[in-house]
C-alpha cells in the first residue's frame, strides 16, 4: 500500500514539472519578442501573384544572403543595353551602374537585338514618366517572347532607380517580363542579382542606405564625346514636400566627402572635359560630415536664406556647399561649374557670395518656385511664403547682377482655386525666367498630400492652367533673351545644331542655348584677323549675339578664350571704355 501511494505521489510531482516545463517554453516563446510570430507574416513575395515564392528573391536586412560563386559574378561578355528616363541624376546613376558592370566583365552595347541584358533607369515622379517606362515594357516583352520562342538567347529585363523603389511589387506582379528590380542603393549589387536571376529567378534589391552615395565608384560617361559631365554630390532629400515622391524612392539625405568629389573632377579635367554639374537631390544642402572633414571645422548650425524653415530640426556641423563650391572654383579655374536641383531656402548669403566671387561658377541659378501661392505653399510644405520667395530674388539679383533664373511649377494642386492659380501667373510674369518646367499636378502614394488631401482639380482644368503657365513664361523669356542682343557673351560649344551641320550649338553662361556659324575664328582676343583657328567641340568662343528667340540665342562667333582671359578682356574693355570717356 505504501508503495502504491509513493507511486501516486511521485506521478503527482512528475505532472508538475510536465507542466512547469510547458509554461517556461510559452514565458521563453513571449520574451523572445512580441513580434516574433511577423517572421512568418506574408512577404512581398506572397504577393506576387502567379508566382512561385522560391522564383523570387527579395533581399532583406535580415534574411541570409544567398550564396553565390564568385565566377557567376561575373559578366562573362555578356551585353549591357542601358536606357535612361528622368533626370540628370538617373543619367549620373547610369554611369555608375555602367561602371559597376563594367568591372565585372560586361559589355555595353547600344543595339537592342545585340543584348543579353536590358537595363532601365526609371523615373518616379510623374505619371507621365511612368506610362512611358510601362508602354516600353510591353515592347521589351515582346521582344523577350519572340526570343524564346525560336530558342535565341535569353533576354534579362531589369527596372531600376527610383520606379523601381516606388513600384517592386506592381514592376513584378503586372509585367512578368522584368527580372531584376533595384533600387538606387542597391547598384552595387547588380552582378548578384543578374546572377541569381539568370536561371529564370526573379531577383530584388530595394533597400534604402543612410550612408551610401558610391563615393568609391567612379562613373564611366555614356556619351564619349561630350565635354561635359555630371558629378553626383549627395542623395536623397529631407524636405518632404507634401506632394514629393523623392524622399520615399530616394531616402535621406548623405553627402560624399569632399576629397572624392576633388579627386573625380580633377580626373575629369585631365581628360578634356570643360564644365561639369554637380548633382543632388537637394544639392546646395550638401554637408559634408566624413571624419577628415570633421576635425578642421567648427559646429556650426546650417544657415537658411532669410524667411525660410524646415520641417526638421537644424542641422549642426559639416562643411557646407559653399566650401564646396570655393574649392572646386580654385582647383580647375578653367572648367565652368552648375549645380542642380537646388532649395531656394539653401541659399543664404554665403553661397551667394561665393557664386559672385568666381568667373567659372556660372551665374544661372535654378530657383524652384512651385507656387505664386502663400496658401498653396503652404499645403505644399515649401518651407516659405511668396513674399519671402520674392525677397530671396531681389537678393540673387542684387549680388549677382547678370544672374539667369530657372524655376519649377506645378499648376492644379489639391484645392487650388482660380486665385490662387493666377498668383503663380503673376509670380512667373514679375520675377521672369530664362527655363521654366511646369507640369500638371500627379498625385503619389505615400506623400503628405496622398494622406492629406484629394487630387480634386479636375484634368481638363489641370491642362488649360498649364497652357496659360507656358504662355507666361515664354512671352518673359523672348523678353528676358532679347537683352542679349549686341553683348558677347563666352560659348562652350557642345555639338553640332541639329537643324544643319553648317552651325554649331553651346550654352553661354546663363544656360541658354546659343546658334553659331560652323568655320575658322580668330585664335584669341589678341590675335589678328589673319590668326584663324577651327572651332571644335569642347571650345571656348567669344560670341556676339545678333538675335534671340524664346528658346535661343544666335551669334557671330568672333575669337577662341578661355574662361580666364575673357572676363580678363572684358574688364580691359570696360576699364578703357571708362578712361575714354573721362577724357
């Protein structure tokens, strides 16, 4: 009996450790995280439809990297088509993926029927720019499909940049043709992708860096005959206007150092190049914080121009794009130097100064206006009101007396009323701008405005306010290039016209588009009339224009210069044209 009872007893005590055991695997199963049941959550992949998950890979930060043989990696010859939409930064990213590949064993080619491989920079942040990627798409498509069915080789359709960001499922799921999608921080993992996705597995990499700006890529230039180039300074944006997908496709904003920005341009100035354009999505926010530059500066707030604000705290420290532009002036004082796409709240006074100081930084500012509007700035989130706007205008134009204005408008944002619409008229009719890009509104997913707001004006209205946008700006611009009638201005001449051979095509500089006879020129401003030179591209003239138009100016090319000597012959002239007539 006693032995039967200790029996009971111990099952009793086995029962509780049983037990026990089961309630510390469900404690040890809740502090493991709250989150822990998400791993098994649906992925992108899930909603891929019709398509097998393990056909797919989608990189993640957490997920392992799959393994892949160093010699898949590379390009074995295989031929690159390259296709770039949007702007002059998907142009730069194009170069560095071009550079990427290139070191990898591939090759470009510029014929489609020649590629193994197709490659699309894509743009986000209209509507329009979109459709076209689609409509190209199906083309690709079809292109794929005749491929395959007669047994030719296999053609890889990869989607890239910021399209590629804002649409990975839709790029995928809608059009079954594309393999690879990446994202603009994910170049450098091109040759793992087309190698994972060369076996018929679709392959994805949309990640956003805090830190990547491919400062240790250097880009190889698409178009071999330019003498002109893109130099990429910083990515990304922190502004978050309410109607902006840049910020979502394109992450925060990071700068390069200094020192790799020196080393490329002074690279590209030893191989004939003679003016370049530094590049950013918020360009003249640029603040370089890397640790050679953070030892020799105090930490100093960033200045905005008077009357503008952020919607993020101040930022501390860093050198600033003004000691940017100070540096590069002096180091290549023979190659002219633009910037874009700047804030106008990043112009405070020194920047301006700076552009003043030095002949090669060319006086043509980009001032993206958006609005005339107080109230649609507002719901825009610009960070300024119209007044302020003005006031940073009658500035520009007081520092730099001969400056050319750019400026971005959209016309049919959420709400806007015929008041408020004609205070952009107005804005574009007082100020005057040599370029203007106006567009009807597009509404995002993701931005402010998507949360916020509805797309509520309607798309006849939209077009008939862009009509009368264009219309204002070009009737000030005839008026703004007719100035230039009678003065000289300094040519970069860029290539031949397009109309006709007999005439070659440049940029003064204020940017705009300058018409010269082809032929033989004096060789320097010094030189006699039987001293005669060829006019290349890449070339240096002195022009003086004759006549103008909207769009363009034309001349009579009169000598060769170089950006020293004509503003040094310019100022000898004025000098003796003002000791001529003090006599």
């Amino acid at each position: 009996m006693a032995t039967i009872v200790r029996s009971l007893a111990v099952l009793r005590f086995s029962r509780k450790i049983v037990s026990g055991c089961t309630n510390t695997r469900r404690d040890h199963h809740s502090r493991e995280g709250k989150f822990s049941h998400l791993k098994e959550g649906p992925s992108l992949k899930d909603f891929i439809r019709g398509t097998p998950v393990n056909d797919v890979y989608v990189a993640s930060r957490q997920d392992h990297v799959p393994y892949v043989q160093s010699k898949t990696l590379r390009g074995q010859k295989r031929k690159v088509f390259l296709e770039v939409y949007g702007c002059q930064m998907n142009t730069n990213d194009t170069e560095i993926v071009w550079s990427i590949l290139k070191s990898h064993d591939y090759q470009r080619t510029t014929t489609l029927k020649d590629a193994d491989v197709v490659l699309m920079m894509t743009c986000a942040i209209r509507d329009g720019a979109e459709d076209t990627v689609w409509n190209r798409l199906k083309h690709l498509r079809q292109l794929k499909g005749k491929r395959e069915a007669v047994g030719e080789k296999l053609l890889q359709i990869g989607v890239l940049g910021c399209m590629a960001e804002r649409l990975k499922k839709q790029l995928v799921e809608k059009e079954q043709s594309v393999d690879i999608v990446a994202g603009p921080d994910a170049y450098k993992d091109l040759p793992r992708l087309l190698s994972v996705g060369q076996n018929g597995q679709k392959a994805i990499n949309v990640l956003l860096s805090l830190d990547e700006t491919y400062a240790d890529v250097v880009p190889v230039k698409l178009d071999r005959k330019s003498k002109t180039a893109y130099v990429s300074i910083m990515r990304g944006c922190d502004n978050m206007c309410s109607y902006c997908i840049v910020p979502f496709t394109r992450g925060k904003e990071r700068s390069r150092p200094i020192s790799s920005i020196r080393v490329e341009i002074l690279d590209l100035e030893s191989k004939g190049f003679r003016e370049i354009t530094l590049l950013g999505q918020n360009v003249n926010s640029y603040r370089d914080q890397s640790s050679e530059s953070a030892k020799s500066e105090t930490k100093e707030a960033t200045l905005l121009a008077p009357g503008f604000r952020t919607v993020y705290k101040t930022k501390i420290g860093g050198l600033r794009f003004a000691e940017l532009l100070s540096e590069i002036a002096e180091i290549v004082p023979e190659m002219r130097i633009r910037f874009t796409s700047p804030h106008p709240k990043d112009f405070p006074t020194d920047v301006l100064e700076t552009i003043a100081k030095y002949s090669n930084i060319c006086n043509n500012l980009h001032l993206p206006a958006q609005s005339g509007n107080s109230a649609v700035l507002d719901r825009m989130r610009r960070g300024y009101s119209r007044e302020a706007y003005i006031n940073l205008v009658k500035e520009v134009r007081k520092m730099i007396p001969n400056v050319t204005l750019s400026s971005d408008f959209i016309c049919g944002f959420c709400g806007e009323t015929e008041d408020e619409f004609a205070d952009t008229i107005s804005l574009i009719k007082e100020v005057g701008y040599h370029a203007a890009f106006l567009f009807a509104y597009s509404m995002r997913e993701k931005t402010t405005a998507h949360r916020r707001y509805r797309d509520d004006i309607p798309e006849d209205v939209k077009k008939d306010r862009l009509r009368q946008m264009i219309v204002a700006y070009r009737t000030e611009a005839e008026r703004l290039n007719r100035a230039f009638v009678g003065r000289t201005e300094l040519i970069l001449v860029e290539n031949f016209s397009k109309r006709s051979r007999m005439d070659l095509a440049g940029r003064n500089d204020g940017n705009v588009k300058v018409i010269i006879p082809a032929g033989p020129i004096r060789s320097s401003w010094e030189a006699s009339e039987d001293d005669l030179q060829p006019i290349g591209i890449g070339d240096y003239v002195a022009v003086r224009i004759t006549s103008s138009n909207s769009q363009i100016l034309k001349g009579e090319a009169l000598y060769h210069s170089s950006i020293t000597q004509f503003y040094e012959s310019k100022m000898n002239g004025s000098l003796c044209r003002v000791a001529a007539s003090s006599k």
